[in-house]
C-alpha cells in the first residue's frame, strides 16, 4: 500500500516508467503489435542509441526508441490525477487503496494497451515504475495562459520576468539543472516540455491581459537590466531620427541620449509605428529567453530532446518560433482550450496554425494537449471547446484525429485526460474518458482506440 502519494509541481512528478513487449497485449484488441519495451514498432527498425530520439524516414518524422525501433507518442495526461487524495470514495481509492502498482497490473495497463496508448503523456504518477514512456514539463515563466491575476502576490498570478537580468538567467538555468538532474539516465524519458500556453502574442495578450511582455519591459525602472535593452535598442533603431523617435512616442527628449532615463510608461501600445517596433522587440526577449532555457537543458539533459513552449494554437509568432529554433527539436502545441475567442477552437483541427509551427520552424510537431469536450446534466461548463452533444464530440473527435495523422510531421497525440476532474480557477470540468464512478465513456473511447491503431498501422508500413 501507499503511505502517500506525492504529487509535486514541474515534471518532477512524473515517474521512471518501463514497459515489456507483451505485458500489455489485450486480447480484446485483435489488431495488436509486436512492440519492443518502449512501445515502439519492432517492425520499423533503425539505430539504437539507448535513448528517445527523433528521424525522418522518407518522408516521415518518427521518433526512434531506445532499442532502435520507430515509436509514435499516443498518450492520456495527467493520469496521477486518479489519486488526488480529496476524492475519497471512488474506485481507486475504495478498490485499490492508493496501490497503483496493483491498480496498474489489474486495470490501468491492460485497459491502455486496449486502447492502443503507448505513452503516459505528461503527468503521471510517481509511483509507477516501468510502465510507459512519458514527457517531463519544466515551467520556465509563470506567463500560460491560464494565469489570470497580475497580482504577483494572488494565487494564479501571472509575471512576465525580466529576461535580461543575469540573476533571473541565474535562477532560471540552476532550475533546470537541478531538475533535469533526476532523469539525466533515464531511457523512457522522452524530452522535455516547457511552460504551458505561454503568453507571446503582443495583440491576442493585450487582448487576454491588458499588457504584454514588451509593455512591462517597458514598464521596468531605469537601471533594470531588460529596460536598458529596450533602450538600446530603440537608440539603434531610431539613430538620427529623434524627431520620429519624439512623434511617435508623444516624448520630448532633446538628443537621444535621454532614451536610458525617460518614462516610456504612458507610451500608447498599439500605435502604429510603436507597434512595430515592439514586434521587433518581441524576438529580442524570445532570443534571451530561449538561449538562457535551451543551453541550460542541453547541458544537463543531453540525452533527452527539447520541444520548447507548449504553444497555444495561434499564439506562436513567427519571430518568437524562430528565436526557438536553434534550441528545441521539435514543437509542441495545444489546439484551443477557451482562452479567448482570438485563438483556433480545439473542436476542428487548426491547420493553418500547425502548418505555420512546422514551416516557420522545420521541426516536427506534437499535439501535446487536446480535448473535445461536450456538456452533461451535472458539468454543463468544460474546458476545451464543446460540442453541443456526446455524439457531435466524438465524431469531431474522430475528424480531429484522422487530420492530425494525416500530417507526416505529427509525431503523436496526448489526450486531455483520463478521468473526470474539476479543473482550476473555476473553469468547470476536466472532462476524462473515465467518470468519476470509473466507467468509461465507451463511444469516446472507441475512438480513440481505432484512430490510435489506425496510426500505428500507418507507421509500421514505413520501411
């Protein structure tokens, strides 16, 4: 039994996870694979390395399992949530009393290996041990998009940091050592994924939040690090032009020199010139930001591959992608989850904007977090955008997933989750494919299954 069960903020609360090739082989699933011990497709074989990594076969991006085999990441997040210790009396806790292992080896493997999962996703529990590879998530800014207080004070609060700083370079890059340090070994370990739905967007975070991220380094006093960067570069884009300078930002400094002290805070965002220039200066952050985080990670995680922001569908501007380039191997991103009306709705698949990640980048892509949802009697509010009924969310569903895997860059799919769980900040439902009773939504879960079995058949005709 489970004395505890720890379920700690970052990656940290994912666990060492293995799996062999027939321990999850279900006889109600007729259309089985041969899988070596990560899931991975004994049929599709490369180079072993000992680790998760990435290889385009024709023209096909796949990842390559440790034991050499090509793998594609079909995934449910936040599995650990079964055991959140305030739902007292449901299944797991009545039937298993917190022992996931004995929940694993009764229920929760050979049901996944059903539905043709071949990874944890992100989130899963500490407690299981060698069961199926997973995603580890490392937070760099606390700018997602779910952060609605700007009091920094306030549970929830948002922050856009002073990249410029040393000490917040410092911070940030002893962070992730210290992190990364607890699966630097670790085989089943996929990458890493940073900060979730993070705030880029100067127009769609203006609109979301009042300011943005070029505003508040604006905003910073004189001598701080990120407001002298500001400076300079605005000396150098406006060099014998301070009557422009002058016009454009209402000021009225007598040479230019003057930019290092004068108050910039009553600037008029969004003018058209200013706004130019902050989306030049949008990168200028991106590339300190992304050069501090990825050279931190490669260093201490060397075996293990970065994707970089979990991006919102949308929100990911082609200068910010491209100062993400040279750090991250491939991109992931989240389609919808009712932020604002301004992004894709998670219930089509938002092609322009998962076209927009792979051509701006050239860098495969993972669907890291998706749901459709759809309201019942007792949860009428869900995150993730509803259908107005069961049946149009799952043939939604279906739509969604078929488009995905159509896509020779999608390097896989990770669910928005398992089981029902209310989620933060008032935003109604998490809504899973397991109720809270332990029964399945079987329709949905049908689904899933077939498209998840379809897509590995698709992998295992590649040579």
């Amino acid at each position: 039994m489970l004395s505890s069960l720890k379920l700690p903020l970052c990656f940290s609360c994912l666990g060492v996870l293995t799996i062999s090739a027939l321990s999850l082989t279900s006889s109600e699933n007729k259309d089985a694979f041969e899988f070596d011990s990560y899931r991975g497709l004994k049929s599709v074989k490369s180079e072993a390395t000992g680790f998760f990594r990435l290889e385009n076969i024709g023209e096909r991006s796949v990842f390559i399992t440790p034991e050499g085999h090509g793998y594609l990441a079909l995934g449910i997040n936040h599995i650990s949530s079964i055991g959140f210790p305030n739902f007292k009396d449901e299944p797991f806790t009545t039937q298993y009393g917190r022992d996931w292992n004995r929940f694993w080896n009764e229920h929760l493997g050979p049901q996944l290996a059903n539905w043709n999962v071949t990874s944890f996703g992100y989130g899963g529990p500490t407690d299981l041990q060698d069961k199926l590879p997973f995603f580890a998530t490392i937070g760099i800014a606390p700018i997602e998009k779910h952060r609605s207080h700007p009091d920094t004070s306030a549970k929830g609060f948002f922050r856009f940091p002073d990249v410029f700083d040393p000490a917040w370079q410092e911070k940030t890059t002893k962070s992730i050592r210290h992190l990364a340090s607890q699966h630097k070994d670790d085989p089943f370990l996929i990458g890493y994924l940073w900060t979730d739905t993070p705030t880029w967007s100067l127009l769609e975070t203006r609109a979301l939040r009042g300011t943005d991220w070029v505003t508040e380094i604006r905003r910073l006093p004189a001598d701080a690090p990120g407001r002298k960067a500001y400076a300079d570069f605005l000396l150098e884009r406006y060099a014998n032009r301070l009557a422009d300078l002058n016009q454009f930002y209402g000021l009225n400094l007598a040479s230019l020199d003057e930019l290092a002290t004068a108050d910039l805070q009553a600037v008029a965002i969004g003018r058209h010139r200013v706004q130019e220039d902050d989306e030049a200066f949008l990168p200028k952050i991106a590339e300190t930001y992304y050069k501090t985080a990825g050279e931190a990670l490669r260093e201490a995680a060397p075996n293990h591959l970065n994707f970089g922001d979990r991006y919102l569908a949308g929100d990911a501007p082609a200068g910010v992608l491209l100062a993400a380039k040279p750090y991250i191997d491939a991109v992931a991103v989240q389609p919808g989850d009712i932020y604002s009306r301004l992004y894709p709705p998670s219930t089509k698949f938002p092609e322009d904007a998962i076209e927009h990640l792979y051509q701006v980048t050239g860098k495969p892509v993972l669907i890291c977090d998706h749901a459709i949802s759809f309201p019942t009697p007792d949860h009428p509010r869900t995150i993730f955008e509803q259908k107005p009924s069961k049946e149009e969310a799952i043939r939604a569903t279906q739509d969604f997933l078929q488009a995905s895997f159509s896509k020779p860059y999608i390097l896989g799919y990770l669910r928005c989750q398992y089981v029902d769980r209310p989620a933060g900040f008032g935003r109604g439902l998490r809504q899973g494919l397991v109720k809270t009773d332990g029964t399945t939504r079987e329709k949905l879960v049908e689904v899933y299954r077939d498209e998840f079995r379809n897509a590995l058949e698709s992998l295992s005709q590649l040579p």
